[in-house]
C-alpha cells in the first residue's frame, strides 16, 4: 500500500475551485514534488492530507488511513511543516523541541537518531528564542519538531520559500537523507529549479493536476523544438515572434526569449523572417526544454 493515495480529490472555496478532481500516489521511501505557483492548490491539498480541512469529494488515505475517518491515527503518524514558521518564537530552540516531543508522548532522547544530523547544525544556538534564528535555522528547527515523533509521512508545504540559496541545498540534502529511511515525503514549491531534487513530480495548476511523472521524462515529453533568442529590443522581437507562421509559443525568460516552434525551423529560416535591421544584434539558439517550459506549454491548456 502506498503511504499516500489521493483519488479525484476536490475542494471549493465558495465560487473558486481550490482543487479540480486530483489524484496521485506517495510510496514510503519516495521524494514526491508537488509543483506549482502560488494558488494552484497545493497547500489546500496538504491541509485536507492532515487532517486539517475536508475535501468536498474524493478519498484519499494517508499511512494506510483515510483521512476523514481515521485523522486521529494519521495525525500520529505524520510530520506537517507550514510554509509559514510556526513555532514559538519566544521559547528556544531547545525548548521547542520538547515542546513537541511532549505533545506527541515521546522524548527527544528516544528519537534523536533521526534529527541527529539536522539538529546538530543548530545545536550551538539551543538556548536562542526561536524567533531570533536566521530562516535557514528556523528551516532546520522546525523540520526537528516535525520528525521528532518519528512521522511514516512528512508533509513539507513550501519549506525553502524565503531562504537563501545555500540553506535550500542543503535543506534538500536534508531530505535525501531521511528518504533513505524509509520514510515518504510530500514537498511542495513554486521553485521549478527544485523539481529535479525529486524521485517524481507532479506539476499542478488552477487545481488541476497537468502531469506527473519523473523529472527526466516530463521534460523529455516536450512536444516542440525550442530555441533561446535575444536582442537588443526583446519586447518588439516578442510580439512579431508570436505573429509568425512557425510559433507554437513566444515566452520571455530572462534575458532571453523562448520560441517553440511547430515542426523543425532552422536557425536560417528564423533568421530570415526577422528584418536584419530592426535586430542587428539578434541572437538565435536551439536550447533543450526543462521543468518550467513545459509547466508553461502545458499550462496553455487549462
């Protein structure tokens, strides 16, 4: 049995559709990546897998459970990190630590084991108020007080939003590791860049789940040719690139722009189409696709 199954789970917020019919799968010992951008629904379908909010349809279990029938053996058996940190800010960190160990009738000796690695970074600061640690601390603290009851399910919404680039490595660093005991990790983001940091993904949008699969084969099912482009005036290159006959798609990246086109188009034929004098400077590239490309194309579908 999967350590999280979700069945046509649906949830509206009045006239909003928070959840659309989604489904997926969690095995113990997997590092599951629910993608997606600020309400897609993501922490809506981590509150209702807690036991903290009702679906309207659907089933769904959670360590063998169902989580409307059973939350209170769920809830024994899962860790949960919110987004926001929500700890005490005013006990220490040592404090916090008892603190849920206690309510959850073990003791931090007992399963020290499984947090030894994590909490031995923030143990030189166990007499701070949790309120005073850098994010990147509070990150680690709080994942020691979702693990320290020894969870079957560690629910992570959002846990790297906020944080610098060297606490979100090692943060996942983190979570290879305890994917190594066996335990299954739900982890959401809005990061594209942190889905390849996964066994599985599942890329969600308006509620809807768009696919799910490996990292390596959703970026293999792109379905077009894609080419990086840039010049000197990007915005005016944009709008004629959408115009023409061979666009699938024109989106802007950065500094470049991302053209998927409909069948192979040489680097020449794009050159051609475009008037030399309006881009002297112009830049054109065939570039292999990642995560973000296609949650873009296929979130032209919704």
């Amino acid at each position: 049995m999967a350590a999280i199954e979700v069945n046509n789970i649906s949830r509206a917020y009045g006239q909003v559709q928070a959840l659309d019919a989604v489904s997926l799968s969690v095995e113990y010992g997997e590092l599951f990546g629910l993608i997606g951008p600020d309400g897609a629904g993501k922490s809506t379908l981590f509150r209702i897998l807690t036991t903290l909010l009702l679906a309207d349809k659907g089933q769904a279990t959670v360590a063998g459970h169902d989580v409307e029938k059973a939350y209170r053996q769920i809830r024994k058996q899962v860790g949960y990190m919110p987004g926001r940190f929500s700890l005490y800010q005013d006990l220490t960190v040592e404090e916090n630590l008892k603190f849920f160990a206690t309510i959850f009738n073990t003791t931090v000796e007992e399963n020290y084991n499984l947090i030894k690695d994590i909490y031995e970074q923030i143990e030189p600061f166990k007499k701070r108020p949790a309120g005073k640690l850098s994010g990147g601390m509070k990150q680690k603290l709080a994942l020691s007080c979702a693990l320290i009851h020894k969870p079957k399910v560690l629910f992570l919404d959002e846990p790297t939003t906020g944080v610098d680039a060297v606490s979100r490595q090692e943060f996942w660093d983190m979570l290879k590791s305890l994917k190594a005991k066996g335990i299954a990790i739900l982890v959401s983001t809005p990061y594209m860049d942190e889905a390849g940091m996964c066994d599985r993904i599942a890329l969600i949008q308006n509620g809807r789940i768009l696919q799910t699969d490996t990292p390596g084969k959703i970026v293999d099912s792109y379905p077009s040719p894609l080419y990086a482009i840039r010049s000197g005036n990007n915005y005016e290159l944009l709008k004629i690139l959408r115009d023409m006959d061979y666009t699938r798609s024109a989106l802007p990246f950065g500094e470049y722009l991302h053209l998927a086109t409909h069948a192979n188009v040489s680097i020449d034929e794009i050159i051609s189409s475009l008037d030399p004098a309006d881009y002297p400077d112009l830049e054109v590239r065939p570039i292999e696709p990642d995560i973000e490309d296609l949650f873009l194309e296929l979130s032209r579908e919704v």
